[in-house]
C-alpha cells in the first residue's frame, strides 16, 4: 500500500452505502462542507447548498432516483470520508459516469483517503463498462490539483446555478 505512514497503520475499508447510512454521510458532510468552501464561495451560499443537498430526503433521492453511488471510507473503524457516483447519458457510444462528490474529513486529509475513494469510484465505474469520469470543481478550488495529478483533463467550464447562486467550475474528464 503506497500511503503515508499513518494511513498504512490503519487499513481503509471502503465500502457501498444504504439508506440506513444517510447519518453518518451528513455527519462527515457537516465536518467537511463548510472547510471546503469557505474561501471560495460565500457563507450564506455554503449554508443554501447545503440544505439542498444534505437533507435525509435530498441524498435518499439522490440514492433512489437519481442512482447515485455512494461510498463510504472507514479509517481505523470509522468513517472518514464518502463519495457518490452515478451514470451520465451515453455519449456516442460512450458509457461516462459522473463523480458527484468527493469529502474527507479535514483531520484525515493527506493521508490518502481522497485517492482510495477515487479509486474506487473509478474501478466500479470500469466493472460496468464505463468508458470515462466526468466531475466538477470550481475553479478555484485547491483540490484541482489533486484531480489533474490523477488524470483528469479539462473540458470546458460552466457556470452552474443552485438557487441564487452559482457555482463557477471546470469540468473534468479521464478516460478509464
């Protein structure tokens, strides 16, 4: 295993969320969701998406209609991380999925979790013939880095409305 000492001495275990997993999602999206975006975009546009998108009913449709994925990273027995997944419209033939989301609690950063999710996300993507992963990132985001490192190119940038706001992003591609 090639991750930092700390994460070798205790083994990550990631694993398929259900609906009974919906506390502990919101509980590690309350521990991150603010320190991820609190330099980029406002306080009260932090507070707006999160109500939309964190409610037990906002990720139980995200997990029942809309068929997104989630995974949930376990570190030393406890969760430390999720991610969510899910499949996009074929692109000529294309099978694309999309990574929705990706957060690892800032006391567990560093120490290769982020790269375990995504990892995951990618070879359950490849088991079902996905072709690529598409993701956003706003473009200000630090973690773009992280992605460009692991692959992803850009492909254009958008400008996605949540209510009121905007969310100013690149979008993202690797071939899998």
């Amino acid at each position: 295993m090639n991750s930092a000492p700390s994460a070798a001495a205790a083994p990550v275990r990631i694993v398929p969320a259900a609906l009974k997993d919906i506390p502990a999602i919101i509980a590690l999206a309350e521990a991150t969701w603010e320190p991820t975006y609190r330099f980029i975009i406002s306080k009260e546009q932090i507070d707006y998406m999160y109500r939309v998108i964190y409610t037990p009913a906002s990720l139980r449709r995200q997990m029942q209609d809309e068929h997104h994925t989630f995974l949930v990273a376990h570190h030393d027995g406890t969760p430390a991380g999720y991610a969510s997944f899910g499949p996009l419209p074929d692109e000529n033939g294309a099978k694309v999925f999309k990574l929705h989301k990706i957060y690892v609690l800032p006391t567990r950063q560093g120490q290769g979790l982020g790269l375990h999710l995504l990892e995951a996300v990618e070879q359950a993507a490849r088991k079902v013939g996905g072709t690529f992963l598409d993701l956003n990132v706003n473009r200000y985001n630090p973690a773009l880095a992280f992605y460009e490192r692991r692959g992803f190119e850009r492909q254009r940038e958008v400008d996605v409305a949540i209510g009121p706001y905007f969310m100013n992003d690149f979008v993202l591609r690797k071939q899998l």
